[in-house]
C-alpha cells in the first residue's frame, strides 16, 4: 500500500516470526501479531490486509527478493545455498508456515518459481522450439519440482546439507537440459 512505513512492516513481520516459533500461524490472530509488537491493530490495517498478506510480505522481503536479485545461471546454486541457509536460522518459523495447513508457503513458491523459470526457458530457448504453452508447463513442472525439493528437506528437518542439495538441484537442472537437447537431436537426425 502507498505510504507504508518500512520499519513498521519490519516489526509486524518481527513480531509474526516471534509469535511463530510457538504457535502455529492458524492460531495466530492479528491482535496477537499487534500485542506482541505494542502496535495498534489499525496500524496493521493500515499496511497489510490480512495476516497472509503480512506472511507473503515475510516470504518476498527475507526469501524471494535475495534469491532473484541478480540471479544468473552461474550464480543460482549460491543464492539457492543462501535461501536454504536462511530458512535453517528461521527453522522454527519456516517449518510452521511449511506445516500450515492451508498449503500457503508451496503455493506463494510454486507462483515465484514459476514466474522465474518461464523467464529462464524463454532464455534458453534461443531457437523458439517451444510454444507458449509449452514454456509454461516446462516452468510449472520445475517450479514444482523445485518447491516439492524444498518442502520435502523442511519437512525432514532441514538436516540435509544445504550446499549439497543445491549442487544436486543444479546438476539435475543441467542433466535435464543435456537430455532435452540429446533427445531434440536424436529426432531431428531420425527425420532426415
């Protein structure tokens, strides 16, 4: 919303991940959330429509906006050890949302990864082999993928080591790519 104050969605989100280390986000009101930071209940109104929205800004603000920022294809295996690491120190926060039962920290991901990985196909697919549609299952199919990866490393308690289910993501990621162009290859030689 316009005119928000920064630091004042920075407390409200402090004060989530406070209350979260202990009670699960279903139980949480947006008075609880407004008590535990000595904030009116207005003031939260005032930035946030609702408790999810206040969860979405969490998600984008500490998850999403580090790991898209200048995300490469060289680059990606650290920002994605970098988003590992910071759900491992905010473990007991991120394993609430995760466990939470209306599913919202897979959707919110599977929505921004997917967004990425259309733009990541639209880049390798320098000679347009693939049609709009193709793209966007191609993206929902890693986006979800790559969601299921991480809430399934949560969900055993983040005791996998972070660098190497990045360089096993990448090298996966790779291997696929390696197999799609073998396989366009080998139908391409077969046609002639």
């Amino acid at each position: 919303k316009l005119g928000c104050s920064y630091s004042t969605q920075l407390k409200l989100a402090k004060s989530l991940k406070e209350l979260m280390a202990n009670q699960p986000f279903e139980k949480l009101s947006v008075s609880d959330i407004t008590n535990n930071c000595s904030l009116h209940r207005q003031t939260f109104y005032y930035h946030f429509n609702d408790k999810y929205e206040l969860l979405s800004w969490i998600y984008n603000q500490d998850l999403f906006i580090p790991l898209t920022q200048d995300l490469t294809f060289e680059n990606w295996v650290e920002k994605l050890i970098g988003l590992f690491k910071y759900m491992k120190q905010q473990k007991a926060f991120f394993m609430n949302t995760i466990k939470s039962s209306n599913n919202f920290f897979a959707e919110y991901s599977n929505k921004i990864f997917a967004e990425l990985f259309v733009k990541a196909i639209a880049e390798l697919d320098l000679y347009q082999h693939l049609d709009d549609k193709e793209q966007d299952i191609y993206a929902r199919f890693f986006a979800y993928g790559l969601t299921g990866v991480i809430v399934d490393w949560a969900l055993k308690g983040m005791k996998e080591n972070e660098d190497d289910l990045a360089v096993l993501l990448q090298k996966m990621t790779l291997q696929t790519e390696e197999l799609g162009h073998e396989i366009y290859m080998y139908k391409r030689n077969t046609k002639n």
